[in-house]
C-alpha cells in the first residue's frame, strides 16, 4: 500500500478505509448521497461566489442555463 499512497488523494485514502469495513448496501447509498450533498452545496457557493464577483445578473444566469450546446 505504501507505493499507492503517493498517488491517491487523502480523500481517496480516506474512503479506502471506509470500504475496507465491507459498508452494506444501504450504507453505501447513504455515503454517495453524503458525497453528492457536500459536493453540490460546495459548487452551489463557488457560483454564488462568481456571480456576486462578476457581477453577473440573475437573468444572464437563465439565458446560459437556457443556451443550447
């Protein structure tokens, strides 16, 4: 393990030690959702961040969501 540990993150170090438990299924369910809730409400912030840094208005937000690729 010592050769992995320069390549993973603590995170990834972190999680490793979770699932060396053998987690049941519903524990995994509630850990993804742990992961995804945290993670959105850190980007939900960045953006807020953004937007009151540039400036940006709730309706160009809106037209950017509304754009088509």
């Amino acid at each position: 393990m010592q050769s992995l540990t320069g390549q993973l993150s603590p995170l990834q170090l972190e999680l490793l030690k979770v699932y060396s438990f053998q987690p049941t299924e519903e524990d995994l369910l509630a850990i993804k959702k742990l992961l995804a809730g945290y993670f959105a409400k850190k980007l939900v912030q960045r953006v807020d961040e953004a937007v009151q840094q540039q400036e940006i208005t709730s309706e160009k937000l809106k037209s950017w969501l509304n754009e088509k690729a």
